[in-house]
C-alpha cells in the first residue's frame, strides 16, 4: 500500500489543528496561573494574556472557516509539556519568592512556541496563497511577541529581584 504524499496544504492544516489545540490549553491554564502568582503585575499580564488568547482562537476558527474546514483539535505535545512544566513550577515552588519568576518563564516558554509556530503558520498561508488567513496569523503572532516583551518587562523590573532580594 503506497504512502499518502502529503502537501503543504496537508500540513497547514494539521499544524492549525495542533495550534488550536494549544490555544484552547492556554485558555484553560492561563487562570491558574493567574490565581497562583502573587506579583499583582504578572497577575494583570495573565488576565489581559487570557482576554487576547480567547481572540486568538477565535481568529484560529476564522482561519478555519477560510481554508473550508470545521475547527479541529490535534494534541499538541509541545503545549502538553510546557503546560505540566508550568504545573511543576507552581507546585515546587508554592510558597517561594521564586514562584512567579518560575510562573513568568514557563509563561514565556508559551510564548516562544506560539511565536514559531504563528510565524510558520502565516509564512505557509502566503506560500499558499491564503492572505487573508495570513494577515489574521500575523496579527496574532505580533499579539504574542507584545506579551513576551511585556513579560520579560515584568521580569527584569519586577519578578526576578523579588525572588533575588528574598535570598
């Protein structure tokens, strides 16, 4: 039986699954989070981060809706992973000033992912001709790229000499 010959149609659309996946993982842990961070800035950035992921993946079902597709859900391994290191974080370091410089990196482990992936994503749509779904993926990826800026703000301003000084 001969192997099915995959394109880059294919493959757009079975990374658009694993992103939404991921979007919807995000919406789900992005509360938690939230309620475990003690730094009143880093709890801000996850709500304002939760508001903008539920956009997102509503521009992931425009997405769909462009390519002629019902939203699907592929398990993202990556999202998995990062998602338990994070829940690792909170557990290990509940309690600890280290806690929300923890939080903070798994939060920007998130976003690198979703950069790379909505950089590749919107780079395929154009290749493929799709630029209204291209323009909807680049909106979004410049959404994430602001937050993992913001965070890392947060980070050298805040979070980071909290959990230094408590040393």
């Amino acid at each position: 039986m001969a192997k099915e010959i995959k394109t880059l149609d294919v493959l757009f659309h079975d990374t658009l699954k694993d992103v939404y996946f991921a979007e919807n993982k995000i919406v789900d842990t992005l509360p938690k989070m939230r309620d475990a961070a003690k730094s009143k800035p880093l709890k801000d950035a996850f709500i304002k981060h939760l508001g903008e992921t539920k956009v997102h993946v509503e521009r992931l079902e425009q997405v769909f809706k462009i390519i002629g597709k019902k939203p699907e859900k592929k398990t993202c391994d990556a999202i998995m992973g990062i998602t338990k290191e994070g829940a690792s974080v909170m557990d290990e370091y509940e309690g600890s000033p280290a806690l929300d410089a923890g939080l903070l990196a798994a939060a920007q482990a998130v976003e690198h992912y979703e950069m790379s992936r909505y950089g590749t994503l919107r780079t395929w749509a154009l290749e493929l001709g799709m630029k209204d779904a291209a323009k909807l993926l680049q909106t979004t990826l410049d959404e994430e790229q602001a937050t993992d800026i913001a965070l890392t703000a947060i980070a050298t301003k805040v979070v980071n000499q909290t959990a230094e000084k408590a040393a």
